[in-house]
C-alpha cells in the first residue's frame, strides 16, 4: 500500500513538472493597423518576465515562452507607434495571429525655434546628464541570439551563415571602456564560401595598417554605443558635427524627440574643411523628452558618388551609399533601461582578407537579447576560462550541433532572406548538415 501511495505521489510531481516547465510557441505577424504593412523589429515580450523576441524584416516573429507565463500580458511596442497590451491566454487559441498596432502621428520640426524650446544640442547635453539615471551601472546578464550573414559586395552572394546562443554580462562600473563578456552555448555555421585570403601576408597587414582581427558578436555590443557617456562626451566636444532636431513622434504613450547629429566638417592638418557630404557620419537619437533615455540609436557613415573612381571600384559609386550601419534598440523595466537589439552592417575582420578582386566581404550581423536577468545573485559570473576572446573568429569554433536546442529558442525569424541564403549557400549539401560539421572539417573545405 505504501509502495502503491509512493508511486502516485512521485507520478503526480512528474506529471506537474512536466507540465510546468512546458513550453509553448506564439507565432505571430505585427502590422500597421491602417495600412496592413509589415512593422519591422517591434519589441515583443511577457510582462512580468523579462523574455522577449523582436518581429523581422517581413514583421513576422516565434516567441518561446514557459507555461508559467501563460496568463500573463503580451506586450507590443514600437517607434512610430502606439503600445498594444494582449492577453496571452486570448493569442494561445490561435496558431498564428496578427497583432494590429495603431500608428503615432509625426511631426516634422519647423525651422523657427521658440524661447522655451531646447535646442538639439541642449537636448543631447540632458541626455548625457540623465544617463546614470537611465541605464543601469551594476552588473547584469543576458542570454541573447545572435545571426551573422557574410555576403559579397559585389554579387551580393552569401557566402557565410553563423548563428549562436550567446550570453553576456555587463559591467557598467569597470574603468575599462569596454568590459563585456561574452560565452557562447550553442553555435552553428555553414561552410565558409569566401575566397580566403593568406594569413601571412594578413598578419604583415595587420602590422603596418593597424587592423586586427574582431569577433562579430562584440562588434555588435560595443561599435557606437551612445548610452557610454565617454562615446556622447567626445562627440560634444567636436567642433565637427551639427545638431537638428528632425522630428517627434511616439513610443506607446511618451513623446519622443529625434535628434540627427551630421558631421559636417573634415579635419586635416588640424584645420576645419567642410565635408562636401562626399563621406561623413550621421548619428540618429530617438529621446523621450520627459526622463531623457534614449530608446534607440541609429550610426550611419555614409557615401556620395565620387566620379573619379574607375574599375572595380564602381560599385562604390551611387548617390548615400551607406558603408557602415549600427541600430541599438532599448526597452524598460524596472525603472531602467536595456538592451533588447542590436545590428551592425559593416566590415568585420574576422578572417584573412582574399586580396583579389571583387570579392569584398561585409557582415550583417543580428543581436536578440531575449531574456535578462538584473539580480547579480541569481546569474552566475562568466568565469574567465569560459570567456569568448574578442580577437577570435565565431565561424572557426569548434562545436558540437544539438538541432533540439534550436527548436525552442527564441531566434530572429530570417524571412524572406531565408531562401535567398539557401540558394547561395547549399552548393553540396542542406544547411542542416552544414551544421553538423565541425569548424576543422570546414575549414579545409573553405581554404
């Protein structure tokens, strides 16, 4: 009889284990309530808990959530427009449901500025201010998803595919600038398709032109990183740079100012030349004007045609073109605010460079952070002998592939370049049997 009462009481406990720690998935697509267009990179996460996904290009999105959360609110939010609050319980009875967000109004400033109105660059020195309020200056964790697509500038083939389970820590309070650490989980890559170049003559470049080489994940974390006050303090401090106010528009309910910061001017020789708009920077800050945070920041290094450029630099030579993108998205909880995506599009010198022509290489690179954890006492510290080295390449890891990982992981659905990927990259075999080679096996296959 106690053997039969044990039995029942260890079946019940599995039973309820199981059942609490099942997850469940929510596909969805978030659209312009007026126009039905997409929304790309809407935050979407559970209140109450800090998991969370972000909608794609095509504003589609899979959120992986635990059971638990189930009775909890979805929670839809985006520059431009309006916060949508829904029941999970209400979305869960669908297997693909639409979320309608209601679009804010913009507002294009005009050129006449009143007396009690802040200048752009009044705006930017509050901000500056404000930053040890806003974002949080102790030590924090993320687990995130990061994507790394290498295409050819030429073709615009893609000749590489990395994705990673990754996780982070912060540490606002170091004196070094940059103090991330980062741990890769899982990981999967394709076969590499560039044309590599020799690593000898790479070192000797390295050398003399100052290049090293970079992880991609760290690129992403730290290249223009306006909530650093070092990073805005410099920028003020140039004679170099103009600033505007473009525009207001919405985040949810709060009002939000968009701050265009140009650069306007060349320095040679210690001498100011005007730019010509023939190369300069251009940063873009999104400010809710009633605490100063910055929501989302946008870097742009920017191109006009210049005819005097012949041969194989042609490609080069059409009206803004855009060398260097890199967009960080912020969210709040708790009071403070934290990084939930960020993409860098750009070079990254993560391999040797092939050194023939037309084969110039740029990543684009995707970063979800899709759960964060702000109790120190509940992350574990990334330890120092499992830390991912900046100057290492994600592509030449050795790994192990667990496909079951990545059927309830939180990624950035990759439609409609999904297909497009395919085509380039699957010249031998699927990609799912790309990822189960190991980094040596293609690294001879890439030489």
């Amino acid at each position: 009889m106690k053997k039969t009462i044990v039995l029942v009481i260890v079946f019940v406990i599995f039973v309820l284990g199981n059942s609490y720690g099942q997850s469940l998935k929510l596909h969805g697509r978030v659209l312009d309530s007026e126009t039905r267009d997409c929304i790309q990179y809407a935050n979407i996460s559970i209140r109450g808990s800090y998991l969370g996904t972000c909608s794609n290009q095509i504003g589609e999105f899979i959120l992986n959530y635990p059971d638990s959360l189930k009775n909890e609110q979805l929670v839809v939010s985006c520059i431009g427009y309006k916060k949508r609050t829904v029941s999970l319980t209400y979305l869960s009875k669908n297997d693909t449901i639409d979320l309608l967000l209601e679009p804010a109004p913009f507002l294009v400033e005009e050129v006449n500025v009143y007396s009690n109105q802040l200048s752009a660059e009044e705006i930017v020195k509050r901000v500056i201010k404000s930053l040890n309020k806003n974002y949080s200056r102790k030590p924090y964790f993320m687990k995130g998803f990061l994507r790394d697509k290498v295409h050819n500038v030429y073709d615009f083939k893609s000749v590489r595919l990395t994705e990673a389970a990754v996780e982070i820590e912060k540490d606002e309070l170091s004196r070094k600038k940059y103090n991330d650490k980062v741990q890769v989980k899982e990981i999967r890559n394709s076969l590499n398709y560039s044309k590599r170049g020799n690593k000898i003559i790479y070192k000797i470049r390295q050398a003399f032109f100052g290049l090293s080489d970079e992880n991609p994940i760290y690129r992403t974390l730290q290249y223009a990183d306006y909530t650093d006050s070092k990073v805005l303090k410099e920028i003020m401090k140039s004679e170099l740079y103009g600033y505007y106010i473009s525009g207001t528009t919405m985040y949810g309910d709060k009002p939000i100012k968009i701050i265009d910061i140009k650069q306007e001017y060349l320095k040679f020789f210690y001498k100011k030349k005007p730019s010509n708009d023939r190369i300069y920077r251009l940063i873009r800050l999104y400010i809710d004007i009633e605490n100063y945070a910055i929501i989302k920041s946008e870097y742009f290094l920017v191109a006009n045609a210049v005819t005097d450029l012949k041969g194989e630099d042609k490609w080069y030579l059409f009206q803004d073109t855009v060398m260097t993108r890199a967009v960080k998205q912020y969210g709040e909880k708790n009071g403070k605010y934290y990084l939930n995506y960020a993409s860098y599009i750009g070079k990254v010198y993560d391999q040797p460079l092939s050194g023939t022509k037309r084969h110039l290489y740029i990543n684009g690179v995707e970063l979800l952070i899709n759960d964060l954890v702000i109790n120190k006492k509940e992350f574990d510290r990334i330890k120092r002998r499992n830390l991912l080295k900046k100057d290492i390449s994600l592509w030449d890891m050795e790994y192990t592939y667990h496909p079951e990982f990545w059927e309830n992981y939180n990624i950035i659905l990759d439609k409609p370049l999904d297909q497009k990927i395919k085509v380039d990259l699957e010249h031998d075999i699927s990609l799912e049997d790309q990822f189960e080679e190991t980094g040596s096996v293609k690294s001879k296959k890439s030489e």
